[in-house]
C-alpha cells in the first residue's frame, strides 16, 4: 500500500422520487473517499511522484468500491467523476498529482472502457470542507442527461497534513432529464465526446 | 391518496476507520448510518393524532437495518454499537421526529436478535433483567432536530447491551445533501461494530457487563 490511509468512507444515494415523479428504475450514485496522509506536507517538492504513483493506487480502489456498493457489473456503470481536498499544509498542485497523472486509467478498468474525461475538480480545505464532485457520462462526454455532480465532504478531514480523495460512479443519469441534446442510445464511444 | 410512507431518497454512508494518528488497527472499525428521507404527512398544519404514522414506520425501519448490515458488509453479529435520529423539514414539528423512536429501536433489535417480548416493547414495557436475554438490551440512543435541506444530525452511538460501556460511547455526522425539504422527515440509523479506534478512558468494558439490564 503505497498510501497511508486513515479512513475510507462509501456512500450510496438512490433517488426513487423527484418533483413528485416516481423514478423507475431509482438513480443511484455511489461516492468513495480515502483520508491520506500528505508525504508533501509543509515542505516544498519539485517531484511529486509518491502523489502520482497514490493516485494510481486509489483510482483502482476507490472505483471498484463505488462499483461494488452499486451492485453492479462494470459495465453497467454510467457515468464517473473524481476530486480532491488538500488540507492546509499541502498545496492545489498535489491535488492535481493524484487525479490527472495515473488515477484515470485503473478507475476506466473498474468501470470498463471509459472512452471520456473524468470530469474533476479540486480545492484547499478543512475539516468538513465539501467539494461537488462533477459527473459526466463515462463514454462520451457530451450526454446530457448524465452531467450532474455529488457533494462529497468527511466531517473530520482533511487535516492540515492530509488529503481527501473522492471517486463517484452511477448507474444512471440524473433523475427525470428532458433538456434534450446526445441521448445516451445515440454514443458512438469512439472518441470520448459522442 | 398517497400511501403513508412515501419514501422519495435512501442516503447510505459506511467508513473504515484504519486509525485516528494512532496505532493502526488489526481490523479496522466500520461504521454507518442510513438514512431515508420520506414525505411528512403532518406538514403544514397541527395534527393532533399523529400515530398511525408510527405503527406504518416499522416494515421500513426493518428494511433500512438490514440495508445498513448490508452496505457495511458485516453480519448482524458483528455490530456492538448502534443510534437513531431524525431531521424533520421546516413544515413539520420537532413532535413529527419523535415519530422514530418506537420503530428505530425496534428495527434494529429484530436485526439484532433480540428475545425479547415484542409486544410488551411496542407496548413501552419491553426490557428483560436476569442472564443474558439475548441481544440490543440498551435503550438506542437518539437524537433529533428540525433542520434545512443538508443539516447534519450527529447521531450518538453506544453499545447495544450496556448504555454504560465507556468506550462505545460515540456519535456519527449524518446528513443528506438536499433534504429534506420542508414537507419531508428524515429517520436515520446509525451502526458500528466496535469501540473507539483508539479507545483509552477506562470505565465499564464490553466484556464486564453483567447485569443484562440494558445498563450495565
């Protein structure tokens, strides 16, 4: 484990109304997040490689827990996203070192294939800090009904030395979508747009 | 009409608590809570009987425990700890939450293995005092608010056969971005299959129980 984990929490949200309709099947979003220890925290490094080489780890890892807290088969996920908080003692840039380098390529094998971008974001933080984690459709970024986000926050982290990384994966879109724009019949899948 | 219990959201949240900068433990410490946000039919508007409500909670309070175990991924046997709440949206009152805690209670000790007589429990007077009945003696601790959509309810947690086992004192955040809205209830379960991670004030340890009256 090349990460120092200190928790790693699992969250299921399954929406089975919205504005009085019933959702059939019910949307279900699924959000993992692990608790780390910062091993750049308070000093200043040009490499950042133990960052990458963690964010590697946990895209595997926190992409097969959503997977598996959805009950599903890989390739029934929809749609996927994933950020970071770094405490205070960190910078954005170390954010950045775990969600961009190696993170994508083993959560993509969780969810199979994965032809998009995972939609991100990233910010400082505290205790409690919440960070809206985007969603876009795993194949083809431009399916309307999947663009959504999941408030992801940990009542306790980040500390100042640590990091908090989120990965959410759904089975669905967002509850009743009727804005028009790429249907999620029409992806071709080839080149992570349409 | 609408049915009584009319659930529109189920939020469920577990953590593996590996270590709180202290000694990494051997098996990490799990805990979770579910929460189901659900339309309040009181809303708006002083009901003087609001029981029915409390009888219809039970069927759903039995599927959210057996939901919680489940996404918690433990048997019932493992859980030692456990606590209730409710968050009731801004048209309803503090009384609507209270709805919760015949039902909560009850939901997870027919998860736990409860012997004890059901009907005197729902009747108020459930509680047995010699030998070890069976499991979940404790009274489930509980707490409730009105609140906006997003309002967090720390829910307390002790252990499920003696209130006074110190180092199952605990509480757990919970909260449901975006409910519930004004018209809505949320009733909340909480779990936990253990201590404190790093557990040290001493006081009554899970292993001296003895009296088997929920207490000690």
């Amino acid at each position: 484990m090349k990460s120092q984990i200190r928790k790693i929490i699992v969250q299921v949200d399954e929406v089975l109304q919205e504005g009085g309709q019933a959702v059939s099947p019910p949307t279900r979003r699924a959000l993992a997040m692990a608790v780390i220890a910062n091993p750049y925290a308070g000093k200043y490094s040009e490499n950042l490689d133990q960052l990458i080489d963690i964010g590697e780890e946990l895209g595997g890892l926190l992409g097969e827990r959503c997977v598996k807290a959805l009950g599903i088969q890989p390739e029934d996920a929809h749609s996927y996203g994933k950020a970071a908080i770094v405490g205070e003692a960190g910078e954005l840039e170390h954010a950045a070192a775990i969600l961009h380098p190696k993170l994508g390529a083993p959560l993509r094998k969780a969810v199979s294939k994965g032809a998009a971008l995972v939609p991100s974001a990233k910010k400082q933080g505290t205790l409690g800090t919440a960070i809206d984690v985007p969603l876009g459709h795993k194949d083809a970024a431009f399916v309307r009904s999947h663009f959504d986000a999941m408030e992801a926050r940990v009542n306790d982290a980040p500390r100042a030395n640590e990091i908090v990384v989120a990965v959410v994966v759904t089975d669905s879109g967002r509850p009743h979508p009727r804005i028009g724009g790429l249907q999620v019949y029409e992806i071709t899948g080839t080149d992570g747009l349409r | 009409m609408t049915a009584l219990i009319d659930v529109r959201r189920v939020f469920t949240h577990m953590e593996e608590i590996h270590h709180e900068f202290g000694p990494v433990a051997p098996t990490p410490l799990v805990r979770g809570a579910i929460a189901a946000v659900l339309r309040n039919p009181y809303a708006g508007a002083y009901h003087a009987d609001i029981l029915p409500m409390m009888d219809a909670l039970n069927p759903l309070g039995v599927d959210l425990a057996k939901q919680l175990c489940e996404a918690m991924g433990v048997l019932p046997e493992a859980i030692q700890g456990y606590g209730k709440g409710a968050i009731v949206g801004a048209a309803g009152e503090l009384e609507h939450g209270a709805l919760w805690h015949v039902p909560g209670g009850y939901a997870m000790r027919e998860l736990l293995g409860w012997k004890g007589d059901r009907a005197a429990y729902l009747a108020g007077k459930g509680g047995v005092s010699t030998g070890q009945p069976g499991n979940a003696l404790s009274i489930v601790p509980s707490t409730k608010k009105v609140g906006p959509p997003g309002a967090a309810l720390d829910v307390p947690m002790t252990h499920i056969n003696a209130s006074y086992v110190r180092s199952h004192f605990d509480a757990i955040e919970v909260r449901v971005p975006g409910a519930p809205h004004s018209d809505e209830l949320i009733v909340i379960l909480a779990m936990s299959t253990g201590a404190r991670v790093h557990a040290r004030v001493e006081g009554l340890a899970a292993q001296d129980i003895s009296q088997w009256n929920g207490l000690r």
